[in-house]
C-alpha cells in the first residue's frame, strides 16, 4: 500500500482497514496471528493511533479480530471453507459486503460523510502538538482527557438541578467498549434489558454479548410505544435495563411526545430500572427543543452514552458515558481497560466544542441531511412504483422503508448483492426477527453513482422475490 493513499483523510482508517484485511487473509486461514499495536501500526503507515483504532474496531465488529487484555490484537482463526459474504450472521454479511471495492452501499448511516469536522480537528490537533511537548504530555488518561471530560459535563448540563461534573463523564475507545464497561459497573450482565425496535444493532450486539435476555418494543408509525404493553412488561417482567433513544428514534425516526416520555420514565423510576439514554443521533434531530427522556428520569438511574464519529467524523471514534452514580466501579474498571486514547486528539476534539464549531457544524449538517433525505424520498417516489411506504423521517441520516406487500428483504439483499448493491435489512435491527419487510436507507451514498438506477434495482428486486413461488 503506498503512503499517498494512506495520507487522505477522508480514507485514512479505509486504508488501514484494507491494509490489515489483506494482512489477516494472505496469513494460513487455520491460524491466530498476532497484528501490529495501535502505534506500531500507526508509525508503520504514517497515520494517526485513532485511524489504527477505528479499523481495528470494525474488523472486531466483524469477528476477524480480538483483543486480549495487555496483549494486544489477533486474528481468529477461521475454516478455509467458509467465505464471509454467506455467512449465517446476516449483520456480518451486511458490513462484510459494503466494505467490498466496487460495492454501492445504500444502507451504511454516516452523517459525517456530508459534512465532516476531520480537517479543522487535525489543524487543532497540529496545532496543540506544536503548543504541547510530548514529554509534557501523559502517556494516557484513564477516564478520558481531563479537558475533553469537563467540556462534556458543561454541554449536558441544563439547569442547577440537571448537571454534570467531569467526574460524572467517561470516555473509551468505541461505543462498544463503553457499553461493555457500562454494564459490567452497574450489575447489569445477564439481567433482562428492554429496548426500543428497531434498535441500533450494536446495542443489540453488546446487550446478547453481555448475556441478557431482550424484551423488544416496536415502535409504531407514529414512532410511539404501545404505553399499555410498556406499562404491563415493567410491571410483570423483572427488567433490570431500558435503551432508548435521546430524541428521535433512528432509524425509525419518529419522535416520541414529551408526554410519552415522561409517563416512561415515571414507570422506570417506579420499577428502580437503569435508563440507558443514546444519544448518538441526539445532535441530529430536526426540531430544536426536541424532548430528551434525560429531561424525566431519575438522574440517579440515568446512563447517558454516545460517540463523536457522527459529527466529527471517523478521525474522533471515541465513545463516551455520563452517569452519576457508581463513579467509584467505573474507575476501577475504566482503570483495568487502560484506554490508550490519545491525549491531543481528545484536547482537539474539546477545543472544536469550545470554539463552537460543532455547534456551527450541526447548524450547516441539518440542512444537508434534510435536504438528501427529501432528495432520496423523491427518488423513492420517482421509481418506487407503489410497493414501498417511507416513514417520515424526524432526524439523522436514514428513511425507514416497509414494504406495503410482505418480503423477506434478506432474500432482496442477496438478489441485490449480485448487481454489486448492499442494503440494510430490517430484519438486522432485532434480535427476535421483527421488521423482515423492511430496511434503512441512508441518505449518505456515493452520490456521483446513478442512485437513482440502483432505486431501480431495489424494487425490481423486491418485485422479482414478490413473484418467486
């Protein structure tokens, strides 16, 4: 691989993941190899530890890697026979798939992709280097940069009764890694965990890896629970664990009433049961004020998660958590991960909330997103040919798609895998099986690619599996 095409930002941690794919597949299929150190690998390629740690982590989200603890990464083994686009795992074979050369992915939800804040938060970064000896600065900050920390804490904080201190915020490597600590800390491991559906399918990965037994609530098309059924599985089932959106529900995005809100979480206080708040999309609502169940909950219950990548972009992977109670346990655990996140990087990342450039960012990335989601919708309507229903979307970077004549859309997605496309089936954002004649379209593609004839394709496809006997 040469250095030029490592060296563009927007396809920094693309390359490195493409660098160690290839590493992994030219090694025997039937052995563990132990990979390169996040700097080691990172002075190798000449890019940044947090590219390293990106594509480290999507290869772990795929299963080809693992870490162990104070050893760092290595392959998993895997039996020659067996190829990664077929496997049993429909989740895996989705982001398997789109990462393919010369795949057009209409299902991968990266608002950052429109409108990113990666070139002014490595200018910063640059910057702070220059300002900052790298003797002066410490090898890591276990709970995340003290700075970046605090900044967190002030930008959640609403009143002198909703507030934040830094010692109440955590940062970790990814999403993944946070929503392990999270659990851990509180007890929450093996427990029964109620969740929103359709459900961000990582939530859903860390909730089945932490043991615990799912209860689902679909969303209606109005983005509202069934309160009764709420009501009743609170009062019936020993739940332990709520996750639920912050604002609008991605990706069926609705947006649930404040009214609704706060009868939930009356319930939740009521039942003792932890509100697991994300916050990933929170940014991305498209109405201001919109009502946060933080807003309701008892904040002695209240774990509030999310990542930077969304609005900044790739180049800021972080994860992070805000949570009041526990701070001891989440030190000691936070203590045993020892993230080696970067010091500067976390600084940059502060420094672009202090500036207000993110605020800025958000005010130009709305419209944007808007504007492609109305876009595609035309498009849909253009060429959809009546056979699918789109829900309106009230935030982030997806439409929800339902087909309005019942399809198995995994058998669409492997009718579409052929013409080089990949979808997102619904069927990926449950663990039990719920939303097989849907899936998320993202706003997000490559658009100097004919989307319009990959539309074309999508209800072919879905017209073709339709009349299969």
């Amino acid at each position: 691989m040469e250095n030029s095409q490592i060296d563009k930002p927007n396809f920094t941690y693309q390359a490195v993941y493409r660098y160690l794919l290839d590493r992994i597949e030219a090694a025997p299929a039937d052995v563990e190899q132990r990979l390169p150190s996040l700097r080691q690998l990172a002075r190798q390629l000449h890019v940044s530890v947090s590219s390293t740690q990106y594509a480290y982590a999507l290869l772990e989200d795929e299963g080809r890697v693992y870490a162990r603890p104070k050893q760092g990464y290595f392959s998993r083994a895997r039996p020659t026979a067996i190829c990664v686009q077929h496997s049993e795992n429909l989740l895996d074979t989705v982001f398997a798939s789109a990462r393919q050369p010369g795949m057009l992915a209409l299902g991968s939800d990266a608002p950052a992709m429109l409108l990113s804040l990666q070139q002014p938060l490595l200018m910063i970064e640059r910057e702070l280097a220059r300002q900052y000896p790298h003797s002066l600065a410490p090898l890591y900050q276990p709970f995340g940069e003290p700075e970046l920390r605090t900044v967190l804490a002030d930008r959640y904080t609403r009143s002198a009764q909703q507030y934040w201190s830094a010692d109440h915020v955590f940062i970790g490597a990814d999403l993944r890694s946070v929503l392990e600590v999270s659990l851990r800390a509180l007890g929450l491991e093996g427990q029964l965990a109620l969740v929103e559906s359709p459900c961000n399918w990582a939530v859903l990965r860390q909730l089945q890896a932490a043991r615990m037994t799912i209860i689902e609530v679909p969303l209606g098309d109005d983005g509202r629970f069934d309160l009764q059924q709420v009501h009743r599985l609170l009062r019936d089932q020993p739940i332990r664990l709520a996750v639920l959106s912050s604002a609008a529900n991605v990706p069926q995005g609705g947006l649930m009433p404040a009214s609704d809100k706060q009868l939930v979480c009356r319930w939740l206080a009521k039942h003792a049961v932890w509100l697991f708040e994300n916050d990933g999309y929170g940014e991305l609502c498209f109405h201001a004020g919109a009502p946060r169940y933080r807003d309701f909950a008892d904040p002695d219950r209240l774990l509030v998660f999310s990542t930077f990548d969304k609005l900044i972009g790739a180049e800021a992977p972080f994860g992070y958590l805000l949570c009041r109670k526990q701070t001891e346990r989440f030190q000691q655990l936070f203590l045993e991960r020892a993230f080696r996140l970067s010091p500067i990087r976390q600084r940059a990342i502060a420094r672009l909330f202090t500036s207000r450039r993110v605020e800025l960012h958000v005010q130009r990335l709305l419209p944007k997103l808007r504007e492609r989601l109305q876009q595609m919708r035309r498009l849909l309507e253009a060429h959809g040919q009546g056979c699918l229903r789109i829900a309106e979307s009230q935030g982030g970077a997806s439409l929800w798609l339902q087909a309005t004549r019942p399809v198995d859309m995994r058998r669409v997605f492997e009718r579409l895998l052929a013409q080089r496309i990949v979808i997102a089936p619904g069927e990926i954002f449950s663990q039990c099986g719920l939303w097989r004649s849907h899936l998320r379209l993202c706003c997000t593609v490559d658009w100097s690619k004919d989307i319009a004839q990959a539309l074309q394709c999508l209800v072919k496809a879905i017209e073709d599996e339709l009349h299969t006997p």
